[in-house]
C-alpha cells in the first residue's frame, strides 16, 4: 500500500525561522511548492520578484495604484504608497485608520480559471494596529456584485505592532466562480498597516498533487522521509512546526496496520482479544453481550420476518435496516454465528439487487433517501457490515460482484456526484465515500477525500475556526460534523493515516472535540445559535469514546464518567474503547483547563472565550458555588452562512434554575415559523431598531439569509476580563442597523448579571430591549394595559400575543418563577420607557413568556440587573448616578457571611464607565480607575478599602484605598482577594490580563499593598507568584517585590489569559477549585 502525502501551504501568524523549514525540507524529496523554494532567498527568506505566474498586476505596488481601485466604505482611513516601507521592491500600500470605525482598502478582480487550485500569498507589517483587523480579503464572485461560490478567504487579520509576516493558504476555486475581489483591507480599526508582494498563483506552477510511496524516499539515515519530517516536526511544538513545515497526513509503522478484514473499525485480533478478557471480566462479557450478541440475534429475527425494503425517502427507515446489517454483521464477528453472518448478507443482496432501481430526481438527492446527506451514513453502515462478513465464507464470488458494483461503488457514484465542499454534507460524503475506498483500498479515493479540494484535510484548514468550532456556527452542526469527520479518521487511522494528529495553522480535529466542551456551560446546556435544537446539551456520545482512545486525553473520560453511555444503539459500541476509557477515568476531571486550547480560544478562571466564532462564556460563581452563566455573540465574521440568524450582541443566561434566558431552538425547515420567527431579531435577548430585524435578515423570512456583496453583519469584541468571582465582556457593532452603532456590556457577579446596552443614531428610532424567560410570570411592579393581538405584521412581531404595557420614567422590577427558583428583573429608569408583557414562541412552537422594554429617542443606554435566587433577593438597591464625567451603577446587596456561623452582611458592588474623556473622580470613597470602565465588588461600608474583586477596562489603573493595580500598557485587568479562602493572617490575591488576547502582548503589571504593623523585609521577600496552569500551580520567576513608605510593591510580567497566584503561601486544591469551573452534567 502506498503511502499518499501532500506538502501544506505555508501558514504563518509570524515572522518564520526560514533557515529550520529549509533544514526540515532537506529530510524529505517531498515535492515542495516550487513558487515557496524561488520566493525565497537562501540568505535571508526576502522575496526575489514577482512571479510570471501571478494573475494579479502590479502586485507589489511599484506601479503605484496602478490596477488597484480605492474603497473607503466609512470614516477617514488614509489609502496610499508608501515608497519607504517594502517587503521588496521600493513600495509598499499603506491603510492608516484614525478611529476604531475606519475601513480602508483598494481591490482588484482577478479572472482566475474556476475549479483550479491556487496558492494565495501576502506579505503584511502592522503598527498599532487595533482590533486585530489587518488583512488580505477574497471574495469569490459568481457574478460581480452577486452571489458568492464560497466563503470570503481572509489571510492576516492581525494587529498590534509585527514585523513583515507572510500569510499563504492553497484554496480550490469553485466552479462557476468569474473572479475575484482582491482587497487589502483594514476593516474597522486604528493604526497602520503595509501589505505587499500579493500572488495569486494555480497549484500547477508552484507543486502537483503529488503522490509519494515511503519505500522510495528515505532521509540519510534510512528512515522514510515521511517519518523523518514527522519526527522533526512535531504537530503544534517545536521550532519547525512555528515555520510552518508539517507533514499533511502523518503515517503509522505498517506493522500497526491490519492486513485482513475486518479492519475498517475493528480488527480480529481486537475482537479476539476483548472476547479472551471478557472470559474473566463478567462486566465485559455482559457488555459484549448486551451491546452486541443479543443486537445480532434481534437482526437474525427481524430478518426472519422478511426484509422488505422501503419507498425511496422513508430515510429513517432505510437507517434502520443499514443498522440492523450492521448489528448481524458485528454479531457474527463476536460470535461467529454463521446465521448472522447470512443474515447480514441478506440485507446487502436485498439492497445489491433494488438500489439501482430507485430513480435520481434531483440534484442532491441518493437514490433510497431524499438528500445524499443521508445516503451517507447508511453507506458507512453497509460497507462495515461487508467489511466484517468478509471472511466468514457465507458470500460466494457473483455475490461478492453484486454487492460491491450495484450497491457499494453505486452509492459512492451517486454520493460523489454533488459536490458540497465545505459544508456539512461533504464532511459525511468524505466519510461514505472513505469506507468504501478504505474497504478496497483504492488509492485514487483515499488520495481525494484525504487530500482533496474537498477533503478532510481542506476541511481542517479551511473549515474549522481557529478557536475549534466548525464554521457553520452552529453547535448541533458542528457535532453532527464531527461525527462523520470521527468515522473517517478511524477509518482512516486503521489503513495507516494518522488524521488524529494532522494539524494545520495550529488547527485539528482534536481542537473540535474541545471546543465543543468549551462552548457549553457547565451544566452542560450549549448556547443555542444558529440552527441548533432548544435543549442542545453537551453530552458523552461515541466519538468521544474514540478521541479518548485516540489522544489518550483524560477531559473525554470525565465526560463519560459524567454521563456513562455508549451501548448498543451507538454506532461505535463502547466495547471497542472501554478499557482505554478506564484507564484514564481515574485521573480524569472534567473542568474548563486554564490557558489555549486552540489558536483563538482560551480559558481563564472558568470563562471561555471563542475569538474566531465570536462568542464569549462567562461561567459565574460565588466561590465553588455556581451562579449565573451567560454567553454573549459578537459575529467577528457576520452572517456568512445560513445556518446563522439576526443575532449580533445577543446573550443567553443560565443558573442554577437551568434556562432562564434561553436561544429560541431551530424548528423544523418546512415551518415557516423557522423563517418568520426563528431568523428573527426579535426572537433573541437583544435590542431590535423600528421593528425590524438586523442585516441582513431585514424584514426579510428567508431561512438562509446571509451577508451579501460588501455588506458585513459583524461585531467585534471590546473588552473581556475576569476571575472566578466577577468576569466583564464588552462587544460592539455599527454594522447591523443603518447609521446605529451598538454596544453591550455585560458583567456576571454571582448572583446576578449586569446588562448595559448602548444604542446610538442619528436620527429618532424605536429602540426594543427583549428578553425571553423560561418561566412563569410571578410578579411586575407597573400597572399595565392591555395592546392589540398581534404586536406587529412582520420581523416576527406578528407571532407576538397576549401583550399587556405600562409606561414610566422610573426603574421598574419583574419577576419569574420555575422549581422554588426566582429570577428578578431590574431595570434602571431615568427616560420614558414602555414595558411590554407578551408571550413569542418557545420549543416546538409553545409559547413562552418575553419581556420588551421600548424607548423613542435617538440615543439610550439600557441598564438592568438580573438576579437569580431562591429566596429573597440578595439585591436590595440598585440605582444609577452620573457624576464627573462618569455613570456609576450602585447596587446594594447581602453577601454570605464569612466563615461559619457568621451572619450575612451589607456590601456594595459599582460598576463605573466613562461617558467622555478617561476619569479617575468616581462617587465611591476611594476607589480610582484610569480606563473605559471599571466593576468593584464586595465593598464594605464597614471597612474602607476592602474589597473582593475588581475588573478594568481598557485602562492602566484601579484601586480601592489600600490595594493598587497598574499596567504598563492599557489593558483588560482582573484582580480578586482570595484571602477569605485561606486565613485571615495570610494574603493571596489572584490576578490577570487579557489585553487583546490574540496579540498574545505581555503586560508588566504591579499590585500596591499597605505593609502591615510590624513587617519588615521578611514579610516582604515571603511573597512569591504562581501560574495556574492544567496541572495545578507553577511557580513563576520574575516577581519584583519592593517596600517604599510602608507600602508594598509586587510587580511581574502578565501574559494575557493567565492567571497568576500572589500570595505568601502556598495556594493549594481549594484555591485552584476557585479559579476552575467544573462541569456539573
């Protein structure tokens, strides 16, 4: 069997180590891009010219803006040459934006040849640039101005201040693609920004899909050169793999691949062997039993009755009889019960002989079922009951005929014949299509659905985000995915191809099966977005089971320790990994791990943020004691597919109480409820303008509405900080509602959330805050009236019945009520408002209750508090003061007693934000903050200068009379006592920064603290500092402790979205169940 390998293109997010890759390249003849071998000279890596093969002109700008047109969509960004600053040659573009609201760019059409590969390649250096919006922008166009063939293509979109960094990525052009919109782009950002040496280059001119066996390469040594690359780099370490140089599909000694059939998911001597334990382990053998044997008796049975194959779309039904062939088949491979072996055969001859005959209609349907969607799985299902009644001597050579050319080659002709590239679909044709060619071992099939333009490689690179999430931003779409990308690396993995481990731009299919946990809450409710169902859960299922086989990764076997599952009704029974599972279970929690687990997602002290899907998860709680949860969506990318809704800066919330603020759920695609309310702004806790919904749904009830020629539905993230006891997110958009710009901050600090939402226009609009609650109405402080039934005729407020309003300028309260929990609704007054009480629509069309607060005006900021409680409110005021230039939310509440047998006391929490300039006089005593916003929490009237936690925004400094922390650089600051946690006689404090995380900047900080009576130099230098990391605290060198007029200074090097332990004792297990979130499934 030959070994299939395919050189990457060249993805870096920084300055590469050129003289490594071009060490890397010397232990392998894989054929490498010749374009990447004369780009770059040996000497230094420059560039040395334009290469003839370029489609574009004047790529280099050396010729000015020759052949490049201006676009300025807003603001006053600066679009130039800049013949001071190059890559090569003498000049440069230069885009300098002024004002986070500048968008800059020139653009070209180029005319590629649709259905060619091309390797697309930039040179960009940013300085100061903010957000990380810097970058080479493609638009596929299928007729100019027009619908769009794929996805944008960006390359770049970074900031801060970097060298000249070369961005490269190999994209199939889509068939019926006329050209292409090539923008250099900085997209709503500050800061300067120099692009150079674009090329746009066909695959041809720069490297083949080359095959290459391993028995014909070999590096000095005499390893396979395959195996020497992939010992060298190694997937996300090492310097090689910071170059960029990595082995697509890395390979297994040929030893560990199974030579007879079966071997698609199991092998017999696998089998052999789990049926030799199974003689000693009695749960083992009734696992086997019941898992397997008795399914394969059941078949047999069922069969008995005659196997009558159903009418062309009964999919479900076809489903069923896939399985049950697949049940005997497994049956007989346990048992070797030849009669489930005839059985099995039966079900294929059945289908062998009839599939032919179903007719195609359309062009995505298969032949049994109505979308090759489905033909997929009920593929993989009949090649792996071929696969394991291969030997068993039943099937006779015509049989054989039968079977493999009118049932199996036949499917993956129908399957192959609707290409869906990077959707969903193709990821489960990959997988159909995989089980045959992996079942013949036909080289030319493997090649295509490994490394094809439509591959499961191109899939990785293309079509996971960068933070794990598929890009079809929709959890029940991004694990439906993961099902069939799973199929088909275990498929895979047995022939030889490790495509566990293929790892491209620091992306992988490992990254999936994380980011799905990351994504939930830590009851397990996922945020539902996009087309996802109402009760989206995160849930141990089978291919879990095999990614903890597979990566060894003791997070998936506390998933399953969690949720134990994996019997007969799944694919993959939990037989096949359940003694990998036990090994790790023991050493297995299931908790949100602090630091990166992917390129652009990361967690610090239980909150999670997804910087590429755009979605923050902020996980509160009152000590270990969980408390509210909300997720808040941004849109960094808009709506880019239809699977997507009007949801920009729309949060969810949960708590103890499970839903309180719920998704609404996808419904069925025929309801038209689906399009008329489910798309709709409305639909969602947001704010919706003039009754309609966000770009580019509209008033619009189309359920596949997306963003359409330069227009982009996008948000942005602002601020994102936190610690265990207080997290602080801020997102904006101006790109949802004409002339509107909108922020939301949102503040979760158990028990209650903050929602502050900033609306903005030019002009008088109707601005509508929505909430939808899962619960019963209990109580509302305003008498009301009833409106007329519906609310509106369009943007889904004609589903709206049943509303009650009431009008006022002062704050006003609500309350709901399910299972002995509460949830209090306060809203701050202050400006003529309308409150509507009605019901919209819930799960599966039910009506659930939903709030809406209405102001008419031009500009507004809504500020409400939601609690969440079982008995009284801990919250006893809230009110909101405007003082100096600032607006101080005050809210007044009981806070648990410390230490046992105390009594509950009075604090105050205030968060604080600045209306213009910076400030620093706040209406609290003592408390200071140089920045955008600040939140204190646990202030004590009692004891001035206490407090539990504080947060910063955007700033370089915060502090309360005693206690200082200041930056070097503005940044998201985070710092909380933990004290209370340990011993009143010691101090530890937890502290973070998350300055633009993905810019990945260090920030010095320092925390200021009063010596106390007595301490000397003895108490100063017992100060050290601790990272938290996946395995507990690491000790951190660098901390710099001085004393200067009685007071303390602590300062170190920050990185962002580390948290980092100051303390003069050693924090232990209880201290690190403080800044973790475990997950209570």
């Amino acid at each position: 069997m030959r070994a299939i390998f395919k050189l990457p293109a060249i993805q870096a997010e920084r300055k590469r180590n050129w003289y490594l890759y071009m060490l890397v390249c010397s232990l392998t003849v894989v054929l490498l891009f010749a374009v990447a071998v004369s780009s770059f000279a040996a000497e230094d890596g420059e560039q040395s010219g334009e290469q003839s093969a370029n489609i574009l002109r004047n790529s280099g700008f050396e010729d000015g803006l020759t052949g490049w047109t201006p676009w300025i969509p807003r603001g006053q960004p600066e679009v130039t040459v800049d013949t001071t600053v190059s890559h090569s040659g003498q000049a440069s573009l230069r885009i300098t934006g002024y004002q986070n609201t500048d968008r800059g760019s020139v653009n070209q059409i180029a005319e590629p040849v649709a259905g060619k590969t091309y390797l697309f390649r930039v040179w960009i250096k940013t300085e100061n640039v903010k957000p990380n919006n810097a970058m080479l922008r493609i638009q596929f166009n299928l007729v100019k101005g027009g619908e769009k063939t794929r996805p944008h293509l960006y390359l770049g979109r970074i900031g801060g201040t970097q060298d000249w960094t070369l961005f490269e990525e190999v994209t199939l052009v889509p068939e019926g693609t006329t050209s292409l919109t090539v923008e250099p782009f900085l997209d709503s950002a500050r800061g300067i920004m120099w692009i150079d040496d674009i090329e746009i280059v066909p695959v041809e001119d720069s490297v083949g899909d080359k095959e290459m066996s391993t028995t014909q390469s070999t590096s000095a040594a005499g390893t396979p050169a395959a195996e020497a690359v992939s010992s060298a780099v190694s997937a996300g370490s090492g310097a090689a793999a910071e170059a960029g140089a990595e082995v697509i599909i890395p390979r297994l000694p040929e030893e560990a691949v199974a030579q007879e059939h079966p071997f698609l998911f199991i092998s017999a001597a696998e089998i052999e062997a789990l049926n030799k334990q199974a003689e000693t382990d009695a749960g083992l053998k009734i696992m086997i039993d019941n898992d397997i044997i008795i399914p394969g008796k059941m078949a047999v049975i069922n069969a008995a009755k005659g196997i009558t194959l159903p009418a062309k779309g009964k999919n479900s039904a076809h489903a069923e009889l896939a399985r049950q062939a697949r049940r005997a088949a497994l049956g007989y491979a346990f048992s070797g019960d030849e009669s489930m072996a005839k059985t099995a055969k039966e079900y294929l001859l059945a289908y062998a002989r009839s599939y032919k005959s179903y007719p195609l209609e359309i062009a995505y349907d298969g032949r049994v079922t109505t979308q090759t969607l489905n033909e997929s799985p009920w593929l993989i299902d009949l090649a792996w009951t071929y696969d394991l009644i291969w030997n068993s001597g039943v099937l006779s050579a015509a049989e054989r005929e039968e079977i493999e050319k009118n049932l199996l080659w036949e499917a993956v002709r129908v399957i192959d014949r609707y290409d869906k590239k990077l959707s969903n679909w193709q990821a489960w044709h990959n997988a159909a299509i995989g089980a045959v060619a992996f079942l013949f071992n036909d080289e030319r099939w493997i090649k295509e659905i490994l490394t094809g333009p439509q591959s499961f490689t191109t899939h990785i690179r293309e079509a996971v985000m960068a933070d794990g999430m598929w890009w079809e931003q929709s959890i029940g779409y991004h694990n439906y995915t993961l099902q069939a990308m799973t199929f088909l690396a275990e498929m895979a993995y047995r022939r030889g191809y490790d495509l566990y481990h293929y790892t491209s731009n620091g992306k992988s299919l490992k990254l999936m099966y994380d980011a799905a946990i990351y994504h939930a809450f830590s009851n397990g409710h996922q945020s539902v977005i996009g087309n996802a169902g109402y009760n989206s859960s995160l849930s141990f299922t089978w291919f879990y089971g095999l990614a903890a086989k597979r990566y060894g990764d003791p997070l998936y076997a506390a998933l399953w320790r969690k949720q134990p599952a994996g019997g007969s009704g799944a694919p993959i029974p939990l037989v096949f990994y359940i003694n990998e599972m036990k090994s790790l279970v023991d050493q297995s929690t299931l908790t949100t791990h602090p630091g990166y687990f992917a390129p652009a997602g990361y967690n610090t002290a239980g909150h999670t943020l997804l910087a590429d899907t755009g979605m923050v998860v902020m996980r509160g709680r009152s000590g270990t004691t969980p408390g509210p949860e909300v997720s808040l969506i941004y849109k960094p990318h808009g709506t880019s597919i239809g699977h997507q809704a009007a949801d920009n800066l729309t949060i969810i919330m949960e708590g103890k109480g499970g839903k309180w603020l719920p998704g609404p759920g996808s419904y069925d695609y025929d309801s038209s409820e689906q399009g008329t309310w489910y798309k709709q702004t409305i639909a969602r806790n947001g704010v919706v303008v003039d009754g309609i919904s966000q770009d580019p749904q509209g008033i619009s009830s189309g359920i596949y509405v997306t963003d359409g020629w330069g227009a982009s539905s996008s948000g942005s993230l602002v601020h994102f900080a936190g610690l265990s006891g207080a997290a602080l997110t801020t997102a904006k958009t101006n790109r949802v509602y004409q002339g509107v710009e909108m922020d939301r901050t949102v503040v979760v600090s158990a028990p209650y959330i903050i929602d502050r939402y900033k609306v903005v226009s030019t002009r008088e609009r109707q601005y509508d805050w929505v909430a939808h609650i899962d619960a019963l109405e209990k109580e509302f402080s305003l008498p009301e009236k009833p409106l007329p039934s519906p609310l509106g005729l369009q943007a889904g407020y004609q589903h709206i019945i049943d509303p009650k309003s009431a009008t006022t300028e002062e704050s006003w309260q609500a309350t709901w009520t399910k299972s002995g929990n509460y949830l209090t609704l306060t809203m701050l007054g202050g400006e003529q408002t309308e409150v509507i009480r009605a019901k919209g629509y819930g799960p599966s069309l039910a009506r659930q209750p939903m709030i809406i607060a209405r102001r008419q005006t031009d500009a507004t900021e809504f500020v409400a508090v939601l609690e969440e409680h079982t008995g009284a409110p801990a919250v006893r005021d809230v009110k909101l003061v405007e003082k100096a230039g600032t607006k101080s939310l005050i809210i007044d509440r009981m806070a648990s007693p410390k230490g046992s047998g105390g009594e509950e006391r009075p604090v105050q929490d205030c968060l604080i934000w600045s209306v213009g300039d910076q400030a620093s006089a706040l209406p609290v005593g003592g408390l200071r903050y140089q920045g955008q916003m600040a939140f204190f929490k646990g202030l004590e009237p009692e004891a001035p200068g206490k407090v539990e936690a504080m947060l910063l925004a955007a700033g370089t400094l915060v502090a309360v009379d005693g206690l200082t922390l200041t930056s070097d650089m503005a940044a998201d600051l985070a710092l909380e006592r933990l004290d209370a946690a340990v011993d009143a006689n010691v101090e530890m404090l937890a502290v973070s920064q998350s300055n633009a995380a993905l810019y990945k900047t260090a920030a010095t900080l320092t925390v200021e603290l009063p010596e106390q009576a007595g301490e000397g130099e003895q108490a100063t230098s017992s100060w050290q500092l601790w990272k938290l990391t996946a395995a507990g605290f690491e000790t951190e060198a660098g901390l710099t402790v001085t004393s200067t007029a009685g007071h303390r200074q602590l300062s170190f090097k920050a990185e962002p979205g580390v948290v980092y332990i100051l303390s003069t004792t050693v924090p232990d297990e209880n201290t690190r169940k403080r800044l973790v979130v475990d997950f209570r499934l």
